[in-house]
C-alpha cells in the first residue's frame, strides 16, 4: 500500500488550479522548496509524473490529469465521512 499524505493532494490540487509552483506554496503557507519537495514525494510515492515542469506556466501530464480526478475525489470522500461520522 502507498503512504500518501493528504496535504499533498490538497498541494497538487492547488497547483494544478494555480499553474505555479511559487503562487501554489503561498497558498499552502509552505516555502516553494518545501512544497516541490512534497510534490515530488507525491510523485515518487505514486511512481508517476504528474507536472511538466518544462513548460511555463507549469502543465498536467496525461497522468497528472487523470490523477487530478482520483485526488478531488479521495478529498471529497474523507471530507464526506468526518461529516457523517460527526
């Protein structure tokens, strides 16, 4: 099983909205370096690439796209469940 944190798809979520890694952590009040660091374990984590970091501004890969989908949806959930079970 993969241990993935749900800040880091609360980042990767606001990345892909923000298309910047600098506006992005911000956002998240974390420094930018600390914030690609938590991209990037989301990324190894999962063992894809999800940011194309060769563009500007910053663009989903067809795996990140796909992904974006899967981590809204895995948020949604946890939010839906703590409502219920309060």
């Amino acid at each position: 099983m993969k241990n993935i944190e749900t800040k880091w798809l609360q980042d990767f979520l606001t990345l892909a909205e923000l298309q910047n890694f600098s506006h992005a952590a911000a956002v998240r009040n974390v420094t930018q370096p600390a914030f690609s660091r938590r991209i990037k374990s989301l990324e190894a984590e999962l063992g894809l690439v999800l940011i194309d970091r060769s563009k500007s501004p910053i663009e989903l890969t067809l795996c990140g796209k796909q992904f974006k989908t899967t981590a809204q949806s895995i948020l949604h959930q946890i939010d839906e469940e703590i409502n219920r079970l309060a």
